[in-house]
C-alpha cells in the first residue's frame, strides 16, 4: 500500500546531500530510488561550518562548482537540486515538511560536528514525524564494524589492515547503482527551488583553484582517477619524491565524495592482485590507512582536543610564536621544509612525504606543539579530513596510536638528500635557491663556497637556519624522556 503524509502528498524520500557530491555509486541515493514516492535532493552550504572561515577559501570554491555539477546532473535525470545557504539543523527538516516526505535519507558522516547536527536533524525530523536513515558509503567499513577478537577498537595499524582485507567482500566494493531501480527523480515545487548560488553570494571570493591544476566535481574526480590509473605500476617508489607526479592527487575528491570510494577500492585491490601489482598494493594500504583513522576518531573523540596516548597530553613545548610564524611562512633556513610550505600555502596541497616532514620538523626541532601545526593544515589543506589530519600530526609527533617512535626524529637535510636529491622540487617553490648545485641545496649554508658561485647571500635571498637540528633533535628527546618519567 502506498504511504501518504497527513497532508495527503505521496510519502517520498529527500536526499541530503553532504560529502557525497556525485549522483552514480551514491548509497543514499540507490536506496531511495529503491523507496516509494517521489525522490528529491538537497544540499546545503551550512553556515555553521561556513561562517568560520576566511572569504577566500579554495574548498569553498571546489565545492561551489562540484554542487553546480552535481545539480546539472540531477536536472538531466528530472530532477533539481534543492540548495541553501543556513545552518543545516534548520534547513533540512523545513525542506522535509515543505516537501510533505517521510525519510530524509543521507550518507553517513563520522566526524564529530557531523554527528551531532545529524543527532539534532533527526530530533527535529522526528518531531514532525519524519525518519532520518544514513548509509555506509565514504568508507568501504563503518568505523565500529571491525574489532579485535576481544572486541576493542584496533590501534595499530597493521594488524587492523591485516582484518580489513580478511573481512573484504565482494559485495563491500559493489557500485550501489547495480541494484538501484532506474527511474526519473522528481522535480521539486517550483517554489521551493532557488537554484545554486554563486560563490560571491555566499560571501566568498575567487581564488586560484584552477589556476593551480583543481577541476572539481565529478569531472575532476574521473579525469584524475583516469591519470593515475595509468601510473599506478610506479606508485610505490614514484610516492615518495615530491618532484614527480609520483600520488594519486586523488584526495580532495575522496574528501568531498567527487569519486566514490568503492570503485577506487575495487580498482586497488583488483589491481594489487596483477603481476604488477606493488604499487596497487601500496595504494590500497593508504586508503586502508584512511579508514583506520576515522575509526580511531570514532573510537577516541578525545583525540581531537588531546594526544591519543595520555602520557604525552602535556609535553611542555616551549611554543615559540616567532618560529611558529616562521615555519607558516617558509622561513625556517630549511629548504625542503620551506617548498614544503610554500606549495602548501600556494596549492593547499603538500606531498604527503612533506606532511611528515614538516610536521616532525615543527614538533621536534622547533619544539612546537603538534596541535599548532594541525590547526594550520586544517585551515591550508584542500583535502583536508579530521580524521586523517589529525591521526597524522599524531603520528609524526609520537603523540598518537602506532606513532613514529619518539626517539625517531627525521633529518631535514637527510630527508631532502634523498627523496629530492637532485633539488627539482626545492627550485619549484624556492627559486632563490634555484643556481644551487644538487648537493648545496640541501644544506645552503654548508657550503660558503656554492653560495659565493651562485651570488645568493644568506639572510639576505634567503634565510639561516632558525634552529641547529643536532641541538633541537637533544632537546626534543629530553622532553620525551621526561615526559615518559
């Protein structure tokens, strides 16, 4: 029998969506063109989150285009996509009850903001009678779907990887579409649609999102999916040097569902089982690494505030602000933390080899806390993910779960030497440098002679290290040692 709402509407489904920004492979999609009734979707420019951040942001503007494709192709399937700029607490069950519907369907978001608006979403659906029903579909596992046979939370990252890949099923990597029925979706009352607004209109200005190699949406997401397919073979080594296109460059679009987890999952894992699978492998083990995190997000919210491991919740950082200010602005004396930096605050991206890099070298040689440097990323990266931010920072700051050893501190110099050992990447972004010779450029102010040739004076072109690494790495490791009592 068909559902009606007291009003007499044919009880349908509204789609929410939120970091799910594609209409194939959707979970929440497929399910509700499963339902009976009409089938509408919305998405909201929550102010909440919006409000906070300054006027150029490039995630805003990737996220202004890929909604602008994303309701070109609702349209084409009869539909429209029903925007807002609010907080998504209110707009979402006013749209519900305008709409006369009985669920609001939405891909589950497992992050600590996301949690408590859908917790109050679903209070005040639930008030007028509407249900509020999430599904599985940016992670290929829920966070508390895997436990150790004593049935706790995994905190080590091998042995988690090592129960992801037994528990992998077909079935867990099968585009949702397969079984979704084929149907039109349904335009929305005309006087409910608003169209999308602009990135001025929200308050917002143009940045160099294009400009520095980002197409968002759904196109973006294929065409870099696309490149990287091609040079998966060499993924496990080419990873590591920043001057090659070595990554998949495939986060932002897993960040913001542009790409659907599962096909890349399954393209991974198929592939990793090929004679040249290595760097496929690899690959998977990073998207694993990604589940691993959110799941310890989900386990311990505490980490969001605090080091996982307790022992090290009140390390006493000196927190110079001046050497904090330094390292935002690529000024530390270090070439490769430097270019690190500057592509970061240029691109909103850094080579993950730098992440590590230059968060080791925040923590442990300025003696700075990790909680600084992670509040940075959060506000630069454009892929940037809690769960993921938060257990790197905590990984290379020892402070977290399966960290690096407190006692292993990278070399910056060392590092350069070898992951950029000819200097590519270090002229990229630091083109003062750039006459150096590849074994000078590492280490400037080691060779008096090579800066005289290349007529660069330092303090100068180009600033001294702002710390000694030998002295700071002393430093670094006194304070954990007291730390550990």
């Amino acid at each position: 029998m068909t559902r009606t709402t007291p009003g007499g509407a044919v009880a349908g489904t509204l789609v929410w969506f939120r970091r799910d920004l594609r209409d194939f492979d959707n979970a929440a999609l497929a399910a509700a063109l499963q339902a009976d009734g009409p089938v509408y979707t919305a998405f909201v420019f929550d102010r909440a989150i919006l409000d906070a951040l300054p006027r150029e942001d490039r995630r805003v503007e990737f996220i202004v285009d890929s909604v602008g494709e994303l309701d070109r192709a609702l349209r084409s399937r009869g539909g429209a996509l029903l925007v807002r700029h609010a907080h998504a607490a209110d707009a979402i069950p006013a749209l519900a009850k305008q709409l006369r519907v009985a669920s609001v369907y939405a891909n589950a978001d497992h992050e600590p903001y996301a949690l408590s608006r859908d917790e109050a979403v679903g209070r005040t659906l639930r008030s007028d009678g509407i249900a509020l029903q999430t599904f599985n579909d940016h992670l290929i596992f829920p966070p508390s779907s895997l436990l150790t046979r004593s049935g706790t939370p995994y905190t080590v990252f091998t042995p988690y990887r090592k129960a992801w890949l037994a528990a992998l099923t077909p079935a867990d990597l099968a585009t949702k579409d397969a079984n979704a029925r084929r149907r039109a979706l349904d335009a929305p009352p005309t006087q409910l649609a608003t169209g999308c607004p602009t990135l001025e209109a929200l308050g917002f200005a143009k940045t160099n999102l294009r400009t520095v190699g980002y197409v968002p949406g759904m196109t973006g997401g294929a065409k870099s999916f696309a490149a990287f397919r091609r040079r998966i073979a060499s993924y496990r080594s080419a990873r590591e040097h920043p001057a090659a296109e070595g990554t998949s460059r495939l986060s932002v679009h897993l960040r913001f569902g542009t790409v659907s987890t599962r096909t890349l999952a399954a393209f991974a894992h198929a592939r990793s089982l090929q004679p040249d699978g290595e760097g496929a492998s690899t690959w998977l083990s990073e998207l694993v690494w990604r589940e691993f995190f959110s799941q310890i997000l989900w386990h311990y919210p505490h980490v969001v505030e605090r080091a996982f491991n307790p022992r090290y919740d009140t390390l006493p950082f000196p927190n110079d602000a001046s050497r904090f200010a330094a390292w935002c602005e690529a000024r530390t004396g270090y070439p490769l933390v430097d270019a690190a930096m500057r592509q970061l605050n240029l691109t909103g991206f850094m080579h993950n080899r730098l992440r590590m890099v230059t968060a080791s070298f925040l923590v442990k040689d300025l003696l700075v806390d990790w909680r600084w440097g992670e509040r940075y990323f959060a506000e630069r990266l454009i892929d940037y993910e809690l769960a993921s931010n938060n257990g790197g920072w905590q990984w290379a700051a020892s402070t977290g779960c399966d960290a690096q050893p407190w006692f292993r501190i990278f070399n910056p110099v060392t590092q350069s030497q070898r992951f950029d050992a000819k200097g590519a990447f270090i002229r990229r972004f630091v083109p003062e440098l750039a006459r150096l010779d590849g074994e000078s450029i590492h280490a400037p102010w080691q060779s008096p002679d090579a800066l005289q040739r290349a007529r660069i004076v330092l303090d100068r072109d180009y600033p001294s290290p702002i710390v000694d690494h030998a002295l700071s790495r002393q430093q670094a490791l006194a304070l954990f040692k007291d730390a550990r009592g």
